[in-house]
C-alpha cells in the first residue's frame, strides 16, 4: 500500500496547467524530495495530496483511498502560509487544533516543542519569530500522528540550528513511527542528508521519480572537448559550455570516450542540471 499514488494528474487555473499528467507512486517510509524551479507546480501538487485542491483530471489516493476535497485522516499537511492563531497562546492553540482532530495526542506535540530550543508555551503565536512559528506548525501537525506527512518549504524561514533541529525531528518520527514524508524544499544540502527518495517536477510534470541513489546512478556528468560531443552517447539534459571544453549532465549515459572525464553527479548537481534545462527551455 503507497501511503501517495498520484495517476495522470493534472491542475488548470483557466488557461493555464499548473500540474499536468503527473504520475508516480510514493514508497511507504521514506523521505521524499519534492524539488523543481518556482512554478513547477511543487505546491498544486501538495495541495491537491492535502485535498484542498481539487484536481482538474485523473486521480490521487492516499493509502489506497481517493482523496477527494477533504484531507485523509493520516495525512497531516503544512502549507506555506503555516495558518496559526497568531492571538492564542501555543498551550491553548494545542488544546484548539486538538479539539479540531478525532485523533491528536497533546503529548506528542508536547514531545517536539521539548526538542526545540527557546519555545515558551505561554507566548502568544503571533509574538514568536517566524521560524519558531513553523516549528511550531509542525509540532501541531504531528499531533495528528500522521502516516504521511505533507511539508511545503518547511525549512525556508528556519536559521540553520533551527533547521537541523527540524530535521531531527523529521527523521525520528520517521525512524520511530515510520512516517512517510514528502518535503519541498530549495535546500537541497538539507534534503541530501535526510531524503532517500526524489520527485522533481517541472511545468508541472514528472521529470525525475525513484530513489535518490538509484536515480544518481542512472546519471552522468562528462566533462571534455567541445568539439567532439558527438562522440558522447546517452540523454543530454542539460550543458555548460565554453569555447573549448563541454560539461555534460545525461541520463543512460555510455561508458565516456576516450578523452571525456565522468562523474556520478551529487543532489544539487542533478537538480541543478534539470533547472538548467527548464530555464533554457523557457527562455
């Protein structure tokens, strides 16, 4: 059982797709990199797994059920906008989302704010610092005790102690609970150390999908003369080039001819290519 299945989805807003034709399957346990350029669709996408945004064709479904305009009881989702009662208190703001929630475990949302350094239960919400508030967003949406955790840029706010908090937190209720997460992000140094598995997506469609490792296997970065890249074989993606030398990004590449350097490429070397592409594209 997927904890996400997603089958030929697609979002339009009038005349413009915002999703379109996406299909892949999200593996139960892991942690998911949901990455791509701004406007790839990262957030429809999360939207629409959240069930707060409808989709315009084919189907999702979480842990087998269709999710259709309302969130899966084991599904927790943090949006960008983080949607907090900036007047209440974070005691009382437990005590609000846990009456919202068949299920909630104020003792679990107790658990993460412990891991945090510096969140004063007494403080009114809107008085925290914005990283603080999301780190407090997602202690509420653990309280849910999710099976599938749904982040959108939940590191984006976040100094970079706050982010390896973050991340620990992350990374025990996968390792404890086996939470299934899927996070977007464009801190891809923070998502190497902690996803195992990729979805990069751009205008709106699935570019990338599988294991991390797998999938930097499946690429190759080549590095040698510009005049002879005729000689290279496999899918071009995307390439730097200067008046003498090429730097290629492919995909199935074959074993480099003679006078080509090759290199497994690293995360952000492989998103970075994709972006490139997608910017050559457009431009």
């Amino acid at each position: 059982m997927n904890p996400l299945t997603a089958t030929a989805v697609g979002k339009r807003y009038r005349s413009r797709w915002a999703v379109r034709d996406c299909t892949f399957a999200v593996p139960e346990g892991k942690v998911v990199a949901l990455v791509g350029p701004n406007g790839a669709g990262k957030s429809t996408l999360l939207g629409m797994a959240a069930g707060l945004v409808r989709p315009t064709t084919g189907d999702l479904s979480a842990f087998d059920t269709p999710v259709r305009g309302r969130i899966h009881p084991d599904v927790s989702f943090l949006g960008q906008d983080r949607s907090l009662y900036r007047d209440l208190t974070v005691r009382e703001l437990t005590r609000a989302v846990g009456s919202m929630n068949a299920r909630w475990s104020a003792d679990r949302v107790h658990e993460v704010l412990g891991l945090l350094v510096g969140v004063d239960h007494d403080a009114k919400v809107g008085t925290l610092s914005g990283g603080t508030q999301t780190q407090v967003a997602i202690a509420m949406a653990l309280g849910r005790l999710p099976r599938l955790l749904l982040l959108d840029e939940p590191l984006s706010d976040l100094d970079p102690l706050a982010r390896d908090e973050t991340l620990r937190i992350i990374m025990t209720e996968v390792a404890d609970r086996g939470t299934t997460v899927v996070m977007s992000s464009h801190l891809l140094s923070d998502l190497r150390e902690v996803c195992d598995h990729i979805l990069l997506i751009d205008e709106g469609r699935v570019q990338v999908s599988g294991g991390i490792e797998e999938v930097l296997a499946e690429h190759r970065i080549l590095v040698g003369p510009a005049a002879e890249e005729s000689a290279v074989d496999g899918t071009l993606i995307s390439a730097t080039r200067t008046a003498r030398q090429s730097t290629l990004l492919l995909r199935g590449a074959e074993p480099a001819p003679a006078g080509w350097a090759s290199t497994e490429p690293d995360l952000e070397s492989l998103v970075m290519g994709y972006l490139r592409a997608s910017r050559a594209r457009r431009g």
